[in-house]
C-alpha cells in the first residue's frame, strides 16, 4: 500500500532556545504524513509531529530524565525509554496500525461504507523558556477521531536544569499558596478571556491552580483545558500572573 506523503523522520535542526538560554540547545524531531485507511478510499489518517528535545547544556543525567518525560508526556509513557527520532516514529507506526484495526472493519459494514473515517494527530512540543534553574516545556496534543470536532489539550512542564526532575507546584510555592493563588488566578481571568463578559460563560466562579502552569521572564501562566473550567466554544484558557503578584508566594527565586 502506497503513503500519501513521505515520513520524515527524526529530521532534527539544532538550534539555540533563547537568549536567556544559558548555553542550552535543543533539537527538534518531525515527523509527518498521510496514511490511507485502505486501497481506493480517501480516508487517511494525518500525523503532524514537530518535538524539541534537550541535547546540549544539561548534564547527562538530566538530559535523560528530560527527554524521557519530553516523550511521555507527547507519546505515552510505553515510549519514555526510546531514543527521541524512534519514539516519534514508533508512535506514529503504532498509531497507524490502531487507526486501520478501528476502521476497516467498519468498511464492510454497508450503512458505513459511506462514511468518512478519517483520523488526525496533530502533536507539537516546545522548550518555552529557560534560566539557570529551571526549564519550561509546552506539550500540545489534537486528536480527531470522528465525531463532530477534533479535541485539543495543552500541558505545561518544568524541569530542574542540574537533576532533570520535575518542579510541581509544590516545589516552586509556599505552603498554603493556594487560596491566595485561587485569588489572583480569578482576579486576572477576565484579561486572558476574548471578550471579559464571558466569564458569565464559565462552569465556576472561582479559578483554582490546577497544577498546569509554565513559567516565564514575566510571570507564571496556568493553561485550563477545552472543558476544564468553560464550554468547548471558549478553546483552551490560559491565565498570566506577573512575577510582582508573586513575591509572597514563592518558595524560590524564579
């Protein structure tokens, strides 16, 4: 069976983060394609992958550690011991296999044969920010598999640049943060909406840190996923707390 598209890879480029980046550099893998579901049919599945992965400014240790959680969180945990070009491409192999034992069974079925199957995996992974301790990463997942829309999730990484581990809300807040983090994440809400008058739109009241957050030169920014706090119409809600707000509450210096 021929491939719509060719595979590319683990095409990598080397290229430097930032310029806060601190001697760290990161390669990016891509893989991409179409799959056909089957000989004559127009169903295919799409697989967009584009993953930034440590290789230069980290000890061994931590570069490890990072790139195994980096694959994890995009892949799935049965990959977080591959090398990065063949975790990407054993995911997309695998789920080419799962998108044809799905679906083609289904083209024998007449009330179907007319359906569109068609799947998506769109995946994107990128270090957004880095100092001397600490490394932020943003995971980005679309998946379609049928139905009447795709789904998008977004979650928000932070490492530690000497061990590679990862730094929780816990590690990086006082104790008790969370009322006082409950307060600021609703008071700034209405800023990261399209149009503020929607929070008339939103399944709560009150916004609590959910333990997806990233870490930037201006502040903290928590990423609420579609259906996490609003309606799918509202995508994904990402809510900014400058470093000022924070002073209290900070177990260390960003």
């Amino acid at each position: 069976m021929k491939k719509a598209l060719t595979v590319f890879a683990a095409v990598s480029a080397i290229a430097a983060l930032s310029s806060c980046c601190h001697d760290f550099e990161s390669e990016t893998i891509a893989v991409s394609g179409k799959f056909p579901l089957a000989e004559g049919r127009t169903d295919t599945l799409e697989v967009n992958i584009s993953a930034e992965f440590p290789v230069s400014g980290l000890s061994r240790e931590a570069e490890m550690k990072i790139s195994a959680a980096v694959a994890g969180a995009l892949f799935g945990e049965e990959y977080m011991s591959m090398d990065p070009g063949a975790a990407a491409e054993a995911y997309k192999n695998d789920l080419i296999d799962e998108y044809r034992s799905e679906n083609l069974p289904m083209t024998e079925i007449p009330e179907l044969e007319s359906s569109t199957l068609s799947w998506a995996s769109h995946i994107q992974g990128n270090f957004t920010y880095s100092d001397e301790k600490i490394l932020s990463y943003t995971a980005s997942r679309y998946t379609y598999s049928g139905g009447a829309h795709g789904m998008t999730a977004e979650s928000a990484y932070n490492f530690d640049r000497t061990t590679g581990d990862p730094v929780s809300e816990e590690d990086f807040f006082n104790d008790g943060y969370i009322g006082e983090m409950t307060g600021l994440l609703t008071a700034h809400l209405p800023e990261a909406l399209e149009t503020p008058a929607d929070t008339s739109m939103l399944f709560l009241k009150t916004i609590e840190p959910n333990g997806n957050f990233s870490i930037g030169s201006d502040g903290i920014t928590y990423i609420y996923n579609q259906y996490e706090i609003a309606p799918y119409s509202m995508g994904i809600i990402r809510i900014s707390i400058p470093w000022e707000e924070l002073e209290d509450l900070l177990r260390q210096n960003p």
